[in-house]
C-alpha cells in the first residue's frame, strides 16, 4: 500500500530558464505528470512520486531539509547555497545538459577591464556574494558587494555599484541595459541532486528505480544506433573509429560474400565528420538512428 509518505516529493523551478527542460527530462524517463499549469504540486500518475514547484533558491534548502527528496536545480544556485553552508545535506547525482548559462562580471561600455584586479575597490551588485567573494579572493582582489535579490542589471544605472555579477544565458539582459560581458566566475548548467538525509526501505527502493531512469534518459540523448557495411578487410579500421561503441554486432551479409553488416550503439555523438572518415575507411550505407529507451 502506498501511502502518501511514500511518495517521492520531487523539487522543480515552478517558472524560470528550468522549468520545462526539467519537465520534459521527467516526461521523456517515461513518467506521465498530471498536468494543471497554476498549481504549485503535480502527482505523477505511473510512479509513486509528487512534484513541488517551487523557487530555485529554495530547492538545495528543501532537499537537504529532506523536505523533498530530489531536486533539479541550476548549479549556480547550488553553489551559492552550498558556500553559506558548513555541510552539504545534498549529494549531487548528475549533470542534466540543459540550462546552461554563466555567472560573469559585466559593466557599462565606458568602464576599463583588464582583469580581476580591475575590480580592486569597486562596488559590485550581485545576487551571488558567497560565488563572488570566493572569485574575489582567489584573485586577491578587494572590493565592496552589493547584494541584491533581483534586477541586478540595474545596479549601474541607479549608480548603486560600477560592476555586477549577474547570470548570463542568451546576453539579452546585459545588452538590453547597456552591459557588456568582462569575466566569467561560474559556468552552470542543471543538475540532479537527492536529500543526504536517510530514507526508509520503501522509499530508497522507489528512489533507486528514478534514478535509473534518469540516468536511461541521459545516457539515450548522446547515444545513437549506428548500422553500415563493409568489407571484411576494412571491418577492423571502421570499428576502430565508432565513437564510444563497445563490442558491435557483425552479421555476415546475404549473398556478398566478404561482406558485413555492422551495428553497433555509440554512446557519444555521431558527427558528419565520423560519417566521412567512415566512408573513407570503406564503409557504406551507413545509418545513424536515434535510440528511444536504455537500460544499462
Ligand atoms: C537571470 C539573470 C538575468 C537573466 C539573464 O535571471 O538575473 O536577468 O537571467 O538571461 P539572458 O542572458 O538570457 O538575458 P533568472 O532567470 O535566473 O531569474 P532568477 O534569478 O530570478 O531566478
Ligand atoms: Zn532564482
């Protein structure tokens, strides 16, 4: 019987750069989330899991609270928590390949950047003092934060601070406030992340098969199903240059003697470059298929 404490309670961004990439990444590990767009909680129908969406800041607080018992948030927002923190309550699983953006110190055209030390008694607004202050001294550089909870892009204009230190994913932010890009503190992207806290039998077990399909969905999105032909001299070049392939499947072809069908999964990406030296090597009628579903 599965009772309520059962449930995983799974932390999302409720509206921001990861809410539908986290989503998706749920739907497509084949969980079927009941949909109802404004509400703040979603069960998920096949899988004895309940999202909560929430503030990103609030997403390391709530899983190493054990409030909920996994998260997808920004590693920015992981880090700045992380920093405030003696000890982690949350141990990071995965690196999800969406979300990306950088942390980076921007400033109007006008302001001179040679480096780090360029910052040396300035103001600087930021939402990130713990990321900065370590960026700071690792630089040896001493300059005065301005924390700000928002609209950080702002901070020069109302001659609040010189500098900030603020998320930059596509640049239209900066550029729409006249900033421009002078240093990069912090790369991020989205991240897997559960509770450090115990979970009983129950819940470990159902926590473990999640993560497997995570894991199933991460591992799909490089991979690719690879099918050529060749021939038996040129077998041993082409399956040297399959990316990430171990142990392909060679058939013997109907009717061409000497001749092979090659299937192999490669589990990094396919490019046209590979295609070409493929060819080259001698293979031919090379397919390249997506896979849908793994399990390793
Ligand atoms: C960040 C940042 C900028 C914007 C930059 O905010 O504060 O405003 O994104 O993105 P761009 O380079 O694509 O223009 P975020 O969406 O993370 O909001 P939050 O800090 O309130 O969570
Ligand atoms: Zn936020």
């Amino acid at each position: 019987m599965l009772t309520d404490r059962t449930r995983l309670h799974i932390a999302l961004q409720k509206s921001g750069r990861l809410s539908d990439a986290s989503r998706e990444l749920l739907r497509d590990a084949g969980f079927r989330i009941q949909s109802g767009k404004n509400s703040l909680t979603a069960r998920v129908e096949n899988f004895p899991a309940e999202l909560m969406f929430v503030r990103d800041d609030d997403i390391p607080t709530f899983v190493s609270d054990g409030a909920c018992e996994f998260g997808i948030v920004g590693q920015n927002v992981l880090e700045e928590f992380a920093l405030s923190q003696a000890e982690a309550g949350y141990q990071m699983l995965a690196e999800l390949g969406f979300g990306r953006c950088s942390l980076k110190i921007a400033a109007p055209e006008a302001i001179a950047y040679v480096g780090p030390q360029s910052l040396a008694g300035q103001r600087i607004a930021t939402s990130y003092p713990h990321i900065l202050r370590r960026f700071l001294m690792q630089n040896g550089v001493d300059a005065t934060l301005v924390t700000m909870n928002g609209a950080v892009e702002l901070a020069p204009r109302l001659q609040i601070a010189s500098f900030i230190c603020d998320l930059v994913s596509t640049g239209a932010t900066l550029e729409a406030n006249g900033l421009r890009p002078l240093d990069t503190v912090l790369d991020s992207q989205a991240v897997l992340i559960r509770t450090r806290r115990p979970m009983d039998k129950a819940r470990a077990n159902i926590a473990a098969g999640l993560i497997i399909r995570i894991e199933g969905v991460l591992a799909t999105k490089e991979s690719k199903y690879i099918m050529l032909n060749a021939s038996s001299e040129a077998l041993k070049r082409i399956t040297d240059l399959l990316p990430g392939a171990e142990a392909p499947t060679i058939l013997p072809l109907h009717g061409r003697p000497g001749h092979f069908a090659v299937h192999a999964v490669c589990q990094e990406s396919v490019f046209w470059e590979t295609l070409e030296k493929l060819k080259a090597a001698g293979a031919s009628a090379i397919l390249v298929v997506p896979i849908e579903k793994m399990m390793l």
